[in-house]
C-alpha cells in the first residue's frame, strides 16, 4: 500500500513528518475538506456513481454518509 508523507509545524519541532498509510491519509485529508469548507454534496450523482452490478447506492445513503463525516470532522475540530 501506497504512503503520503505529511509535514505541519510545531513549536517543539520546526519540521516533523508523519508517514500514513494511504487510506488513512485521504481520510485526514476528507474530513480536513469538510471541517474547512461549506461541503455540499449531489447525493443523487453520488449515489448513480457508487451504484455497481452488485450494489445499489441510495441518494439517502449517501446523504447519511455526510452526515456522519461532517459530525467526526466536528468532533476533531
């Protein structure tokens, strides 16, 4: 698996690096988006996108999803 490396200062350190697995960066990143900006998401178009052979993907789901992101981004300010 892929790894980002993340570099933010400090006052301790001038310059420190954390290494994250891939998955685990996006995750950071996309919670980071909806905590900085007004997100406002198609869940229509979403959900058509998600939709596969094999798993159908409801506008309600993904409105649901949104949600509960934005309330973690919250909860980690």
């Amino acid at each position: 698996m892929g790894r980002y490396v993340f570099h933010f200062y400090t006052k301790k350190h001038p310059l420190t690096s954390f290494i994250l697995p891939v998955a685990d960066a996006d995750r950071k990143l996309l919670l980071a988006i909806i905590s900085a900006q007004a997100v406002k998401v198609d869940s229509a178009a979403v959900a058509t996108l998600l939709t596969t052979g094999e798993m159908t993907c409801t506008p309600r789901a993904v409105e649901e999803r949104i949600k509960k992101l934005k309330k973690i981004a919250q909860e980690q300010g």
